[in-house]
C-alpha cells in the first residue's frame, strides 16, 4: 500500500500531549482528532484506509459506509466498540494491544485497597480543613484503620492483571484466593464467604455482567470489601448502592462504571462508603507509551502482511 491515510478519531485519552505520535506520521498521512461527536465519525472516518480508535464506536452501519477502510487499530484492549464480525466480512482486520496495563491496573487497584482501609488521603484532607489543628491528642483517627496482613482477597478472574493482584497482596502478608468462574457456581460462592475484599479481574461475558448483585453480595461479609478495576457492567449499580447503604457490606471502591462519563443520578455516588475513580487506573504514562508502542507495531504488522494481535 503506498502511504496510506491514517486517521485517530479519539488520539486525547492515550495521548493528551505528553507522548509522540511522529511515528505514526512517519508511516503514512496523518490525522488526529483528540475525541469525534458520533455525528462526524463518518465523515472523518472516510478518507482513512487505517483507522484508530479508543471508545469511538464503529458499528456495522459505520463501517458500511467507509469503502476505503482496510484496517482497524484499537487503542486498548477491550475492543467491543467495533463489531469486528462486519469488519471480518469485508477482510478488514480489528487489532488490540494486550497486556499495555498489567502494572498500573494492579497497582491502582492496590491503591484503591489502601484507601479504603488507611484512608490516607481522607486524612490528608482532613488535616488540611484544621482537623488535626483542633485534636487535643498528638494522634487522631475518625475512620477504622484496617491491616491487611492475614486477611484474605478474593480474586475474580486468574489473567495477567488478577494475578499481578495477588503478588502484591501476597507481598502485603494477604491470603490470595482466585476463582476463575462467573455465576453461581460453588467455587465462586467460598470465595466470596471466606474473603475480606474481593477484587474483580475478569471480561464482561454474558455469564460475568452484574455478576456483583443482590445474591452474590449476599455471600459476603459484613466487613468485606469490593473493588472493581476491571469492567463497569459486571456489577448491578443499585444492588451495590442499596448494600452499601444498609451496611450489607463495608465498602467499595470503582474504577469503571456501566456508563462513562456516568449520569449524575448513579446511585453509587452517594452510596455510603463508596470511592470511586474516573476511569484511570490504566493512565500512568508509561503504560500509555507501551499501548501506542504496539499499535504503532500493530500497524507495522499490517502494512508489512504480518498483522498481529487480530480479534476477528
């Protein structure tokens, strides 16, 4: 293919100016738009016979209308934006990039662990507002200080990201169970019994969405805790709310939510005991660099008759 035409319709995310899109620029016509209204993917989308994207859709009835489209990159590794079945049809190959994250994820949702339970930056602000200032005593607390050491975490899901998970809470002195089966099955249900905190690390399939629910919630401790870096669908926002709110279990913390950026009605937003992060655990910069490293390598692939990391 000589110098294709190669277009990001969504660059600002993976790239909001602290990386280098030059080699990109170096293998063909380059354009980058930092996010596309649904209104104009079309139309931006036509000239392009390699196509990027993070979150912007690219449905059947999208891609039916981009005759000179021959490749798709997408910039993570979920990659349900794309119906990569109607891609497949017309040859075109959907790529991802894999295992970009493993790191950052994990520590993020080490972070997100330790917030609940030393609540540090709780109380760094309450320091800040006075608190400390007024306290008679050299020291004070007004959230339960929790060790982790001898709990256990229970882990959904075995990949790379779940088991990095368990490393470090190994590392911390936890007790590491995995399960690696959605629904109701027994082993799924121990896990949730006998463990302190239960951290998801699973894909959203048809057998793992909202498979936090009233019943699965039920299976918990009081004091346990959950945390969700993986997928927003896997967890029932309201069930979530509702046993937060009645003390059914101790706390949560989420990265990702069902909807993104999420309506101002959700109900975890004023669930006691509820922390929630916009959607960053895989922002660090380094992991961000590793992403565009490979899909920069992914298009190489393609205009070289090696495609790697296909999904379709």
């Amino acid at each position: 293919m000589s110098r294709p035409d190669i277009v990001v319709l969504d660059g600002h995310t993976l790239n909001p100016g602290d990386l280098d899109w030059s080699p990109l620029r170096e293998l063909g016509t380059f354009t980058c738009f930092d996010r596309t209204p649904a209104a104009e993917i079309v139309a931006r989308a036509l000239p392009a016979d390699i196509l990027l994207t993070n979150k912007t859709p690219l449905p059947a009835a999208t891609l039916a209308q981009l005759p000179r489209l021959k490749y798709i990159g997408v910039l993570a590794t979920g990659h349900n934006v794309v119906d990569a079945a109607a891609a497949r049809s017309r040859g075109i190959p959907v790529t991802n990039v894999p295992e970009y994250g493993t790191g950052a994820v994990a520590e993020h949702t080490i972070a997100l662990l330790l917030e609940m339970t030393r609540h540090a930056g709780h109380h760094a602000a309450s320091v800040a507002s006075g608190g400390w200032t007024r306290c008679p005593d050299f020291c004070y607390w007004d959230s339960p200080i929790i060790e982790l050491a001898g709990l256990q975490i229970g882990i959904v899901g075995g990949g790379r990201i779940g088991s990095a998970v368990g490393r470090i809470a190994a590392a911390m002195g936890m007790k590491v169970a995995f399960t690696r089966r959605a629904g109701g099955t027994a082993e799924l249900e121990s896990v949730f019994r006998t463990s302190d905190v239960i951290s998801l690390h699973c894909p959203l399939t048809p057998e793992t969405r909202e498979m936090i629910n009233e019943r699965t919630i039920g299976w918990m401790k009081p004091t346990a805790l959950l945390i969700n870096t993986s997928r927003g669908l896997l967890v029932n926002e309201p069930n979530l709310a509702a046993a937060l709110n009645a003390g059914r279990i101790a706390g949560a913390a989420l990265d990702v939510l069902s909807i993104e950026p999420p309506p101002a009605g959700n109900p975890l937003f004023t669930a006691k005991n509820c922390l929630i992060t916009p959607h960053q655990a895989w922002g660090a910069r380094g992991a961000r660099a590793r992403l565009l490293d490979t899909a920069v390598a992914n298009v190489r692939g393609f205009l070289a008759g090696k495609p790697a990391n296909v999904v379709n």
